[in-house]
C-alpha cells in the first residue's frame, strides 16, 4: 500500500517571539516551509482560499507560482479551489500557466465552499449554490480534456471553438473533488472520473467509510477504473505528546469557539477536544502516535493521500516548521514501515 503526505496552508497568519507577523511576512513564510517540506520528502504542498482577516491565501495561483521557483520536486496544489465562485476559464490558465513553469507539479482541489465569503465579495447568489459549481465544473473538466471547446450555459457567456493558452498537458492537470459529507457530492466525483478528497475536521474518520464505499461503487457503475482517495485534516507533530496537545489546544480552541458562534460549530470544551485527539480527526502528538493514526485511518478508509493542514491562526513559525520537520523525517516513514507490516483491510 502506497500512500502519499501532503500539507496543506489556508495562510492562517503565524506569529513569532508574541508578535503576530503581517500578512506579507506570513505570505513569504509559506515559501519558505514549501522549501521545507520538500526538503524533508514530502509530497505535496496545498494552499487554500479564503476570504476573511487571519488568512493569506486568496491568490492562491500567485503563491504556488512563487514556491515553484522556490522548489523543484514537491507538487503543488488547491487545499480548496472554490469553483463556484471563479470562472472556470480563468481557473484553467492559471493552473496551466503554473503546471508549466512548475515543470508539470500542478494540481487542484475542487469544492463549493463552506465558507461562502467569496459568493458576497464576487457577486454570487448562494441560492445558486449547486447550480453555479455544477456548470462551471462541466465547463472546467471540458476545457481539461478537450482541444477545441464549445460550451453554453447560465453561469458565464458561452464558448465557440475556444482553444486556451498555455495548453495544459494532455489529459489536464490532477484534479481532486473535495467533500465535506454529502453523499451527492461522492457521486459527482466519481461520475465525472475525478479523485475524492475527504475534508474530515471532527469527529471519527472512520465514519466516511461508507463514502468511500459509495465511490469505489460508483465509479465502477460509471465505468471508471478505480481512483485515488485522499484525506484533508488538522493537526501538529512535536517532540512529545503533551507539547503536541497543549500547543494546540491553545490556538484550537479560540479558532473552534469562533467557529461556533458564527457556523453552529460543537463547544470546543477539554472533553470534546480529547476526544477528537485519542478517535477523532485531530492528528496531535509526537511522530509515533501520529503515525500510528495515520496509518490506521489510511487502511480503514483505503487512502492513497493523507494531508494534515498544519497551519492555525497565530500559531508560532517555530511549531509550524517543527510540525513540518518532524511530520517529513519521522512520521512519513513509520507510516509507511506500519502500512507495509499490515496492509489495507478488505
């Protein structure tokens, strides 16, 4: 069983020595652990796309291309790409512009939005909800896998034999559909030929099981051969469990109580917060118990790709990097020493 690790950042601003580091410094920071993670073998860095104070990344392109040159042999992805609320064209000519300067280590994400910021801000009607990301999504994978495009639709002004420039490389760049739980959104993916990305943030992972059942069943009903399944969720490695878990909670839990004013999120009281630490999704503690629950949700749910989303709002640059470091050098190889002693469950 192969499986590959990946970062993921959505720009939360870091601070450092207690001060909190501006937005260009903590832009420039995420070059800068890009660098490190390929440094210590990881696969993949992730950025996301957000539109709120405390986060960076809403020109994610701009800062992919700036860690490619910065890089040589980490890909370079969408933690999240919100389709719904960009146009599908210019979606495609960023990434194809990036997938070549890059020298082909493009790859995307896709997802609606669960925070829907960008639907205000560009001008989106959220009653538009599934029909905005459903054809930009048919327009998107056409401009992917065809040469000559014509399309119409009521998102965007049609298209008549357009050819776009740069071309991406036949077949188009990797890209993942992700989802939060809804079992239309497994369908989609697996209709369209397209990887699954589950985004597990509470509770147990091994709740998705049935997701990913329905996919494997699905993109055999569609005549697809089986595809990659991936997981998105938060957590931090140190040098011990208790640095671990008392870091985090210091900055989980303000980040999970805001949540919970403004989304309906759990309290984010110890009890939950140990709970999702010893069978939820928060992947806290040292390299060995990390990897240790990496690899079991990698065999019960069959993963292909694991990203842990590293970054929370105001957390130090020296934990982050530390994260990182530890999550390349040590983790990543107990994961796959336990996967290769004990394969994926049937």
């Amino acid at each position: 069983m192969t499986l590959e690790l990946g970062l993921n950042s959505f720009g939360d601003v870091a601070t450092d020595g207690g001060r909190v580091l501006s937005d260009a410094e903590t832009a420039r920071l995420l070059i800068e652990e890009a660098r490190l993670a390929e440094s210590v073998g990881l696969d993949v860095f992730s950025i996301g796309e957000h539109y709120r104070e405390g986060h960076v990344d809403s020109a994610t392109p701009v800062l992919l291309a700036a860690i490619a040159t910065a890089t040589e042999r980490i890909g370079l992805g969408t933690s999240v790409t919100v389709l719904s609320t960009n146009d599908p064209v210019r979606v495609y000519q960023e990434f194809s512009t990036l997938d070549a300067v890059s020298g082909g280590r493009a790859q995307l994400v896709l997802g609606r939005a669960s925070a829907t910021e960008s639907f205000p801000l560009f001008g989106y009607d959220l009653a538009d909800y599934e029909r905005l990301f459903e054809e930009k999504l048919d327009l998107f994978l056409r401009l992917q896998r065809e040469e000559s495009v014509t399309w119409s639709g009521t998102v965007r002004a049609p298209l008549v034999n357009e050819t776009l420039r740069p071309r991406m490389r036949p077949g188009g760049i990797p890209t993942w559909i992700g989802v939060g739980g809804s079992p239309d959104s497994v369908i989609r993916a697996a209709r369209n030929g397209l990887p699954l990305m589950l985004a597990i943030i509470g509770g147990r992972p091994q709740r998705f099981a049935g997701h990913v059942e329905l996919y494997h069943r699905a993109l055999a009903q569609f005549g697809h051969d089986p595809l990659p399944v991936g997981q998105h969720s938060l957590g931090l490695v140190a040098d011990t469990d208790e640095e671990a878990v008392e870091t985090w909670w210091r900055y989980w839990q303000p980040l999970v109580a805001q949540l919970a004013r403004e989304r309906g999120f759990y309290a984010p009281t110890r009890e939950r917060y140990d709970a999702e630490l010893d069978t939820g999704a928060l992947f806290v503690g040292s390299p060995e118990t990390v990897a240790r629950k990496i690899a079991t949700v990698a065999r019960d749910l069959r993963l292909s790709r694991f990203d842990l989303k590293y970054d929370i709002q105001h957390l130090p640059r020296q934990a982050r990097a530390r994260s990182i470091e530890l999550f390349g050098r040590e983790v990543g190889p107990r994961v796959r020493e336990l996967l290769a002693k004990e394969p994926a469950h049937v």
